[in-house]
C-alpha cells in the first residue's frame, strides 16, 4: 500500500523542522511540490533548503501544478467545488504516475497542516474518488500563531480564556469583543483599518525568519508602523506573510 506523510515544516525557519519531521522526510521516496505560481517561488525554496540539509540524497520530486482557480466566478459555490474536484484530480494523477505501489510519499506543508491548509481534504477528497488507495500519516509543525507567540514573549489566550482563530476578511464582520483575543490570518493587508483604535495588536511578519519584524501597542499608535514595515518587506522579498494577536481591553486592561 502507498503511503503519504503530510509533514508540518514550520513557518519559514529551517530549525522549526522537528526531529519527527526529519525521520519521517527521510522514510519517503518522492517529495510532492505543490506549484501554485510565480508568488509561492519563496516558500518553494524554503523547502528546498529543508529538503538539502535535512535529507539524505537521492529522493524525487514531483511537481503537481495547482489548477488555476476563478477568484470572480457568477456561481461562487460551483467554482469552488469545480476548483476543489480540479485539485484532487490533480493530487491523485500525480500520486497514481508518481509513487509505486508500495512506494512512500511526502507532501511538505507550510506551518501545521491543520491550520489553514488544504492538503488534507484535498487527500480526503483523491481517496473518496478511489483512484489511488494509500495511507495517510501526519507529522505535526510549529504554526504561525506560535511563531508570533515566540516571537513576542506572550501567552495567546487571556488567562482561562478562549482564543478566535480568523481570516483577515473575516474580522471586520466579527471583531474582537471585550475582552476577546483574536488570531487574524490570511490577511491582505486591509483588515487592521476595519479596527477601533483602542484595541491591542501583537502582529509580527515573516516569524521565525531572518526577515521577522515585529510590532506591538495600540492600533492607533501602530497602524501606520505595521502598514509600512509590511510595505516595506513586500517591495524588498516579493512577497510576505503576516499574523497577529488582537486583544480589546475590558476595563481599561491591556494584556
Ligand atoms: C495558507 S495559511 C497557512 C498557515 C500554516 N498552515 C500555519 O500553520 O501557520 C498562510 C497564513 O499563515 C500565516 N503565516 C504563515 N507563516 C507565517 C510567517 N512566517 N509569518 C507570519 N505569518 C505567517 C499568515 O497569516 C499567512 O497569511
């Protein structure tokens, strides 16, 4: 029976690379690559550098080109399911002409596959059509929520407090409540404007990287810094990844 390990790399810094991790790249034969185009050139070389110091040579690589998808379609639903079918057509050809019968595969995920990443329902989604049989192991990574943690020397949640997980375009639907401390992902750089001054951010860019700034205070004091210090790293890398921390203070508490 195939196998695929679906293995959590980190956000960006090699040394986020568990030893879990590293025996597990080491077990498979053949790295899937997932090319989503010109802008993931980044993340693709960062693995690439994984795969150099941490595995010994001679695996494969296989490249599957992401389907492009309709980001303006008329039937939004029927795109996206047209786009999801696309993808794990693509994922199971790849897989079925790529890996022998009792070959091992990988697939290199950025952060932890359980957050914000689709490679998991896509191999749910290549197995329900029963093209491909395989098994299926996943390897857990640091998220970029704990990268941002790290990096700030904080603790996420209020002290017995829940935290929000959301997407950048989400938020300004649902914004931090009192007291609330929320995690925005996903963002395009927009979803700070959509939020009251008062409110405290912890947002940090490129975590865990040469790159990483960080910026913590009153979004009234630290919109403008935030907005030029991402700015700035995307006219300079090409492309940047952010996070933060919301958190509204109840009572006139900050963190
Ligand atoms: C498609 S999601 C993938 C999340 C990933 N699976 C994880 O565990 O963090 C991409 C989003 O994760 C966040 N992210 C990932 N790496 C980051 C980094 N090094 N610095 C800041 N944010 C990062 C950003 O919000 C980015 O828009």
């Amino acid at each position: 029976m195939r196998k695929i390990l679906v293995i959590g790399i980190g956000t960006g810094n090699p040394e986020h690379v568990t030893v879990q991790a590293i025996a597990a790249m080491n077990r498979a034969d053949v790295f899937f690559v997932v090319d989503k185009g010109t802008g993931a050139a980044g993340l693709n070389a960062i693995r690439e550098q994984i795969l150099t110091r941490f595995v010994k040579p001679g695996f494969r690589t296989v490249t599957i080109a992401d389907p492009p998808r309709d980001r303006r379609p008329a039937d939004y639903e029927g795109a996206v399911a047209d786009w999801h079918a696309a993808r794990a057509r693509a994922y199971g050809a790849a897989i079925a002409d790529g890996l022998g019968e009792d070959g091992c595969g990988a697939f290199l995920v950025w952060g932890d596959p359980s957050l914000y990443d689709s490679t998991l329902r896509i191999l749910d989604a290549v197995r329900a059509e029963g093209r491909v049989t395989f098994d299926c192991a996943v390897i857990p990574g640091i998220a970029s929520p704990q990268a941002l943690a790290a990096a700030h020397r904080m603790v996420l949640n209020g002290i017995g407090e829940p935290l929000r997980i959301t997407t950048g375009r989400r938020l300004a639907a649902t914004p931090p409540a009192e007291g609330e401390s929320v995690i925005v992902m996903l963002d395009d750089g927009g979803a700070l404007a959509t939020i009251d001054d008062g409110t405290f951010v912890w947002w940090g860019a490129c975590v865990g990287t040469p790159d990483e700034a960080v910026v913590a205070g009153r979004l009234g004091e630290v919109r403008a810094e935030i907005a030029a210090r991402r700015a700035a790293l995307k006219a300079a890398r090409g492309w940047v990844m952010d996070i933060c921390l919301l958190r509204k203070p109840a009572g006139g508490e900050g963190r």
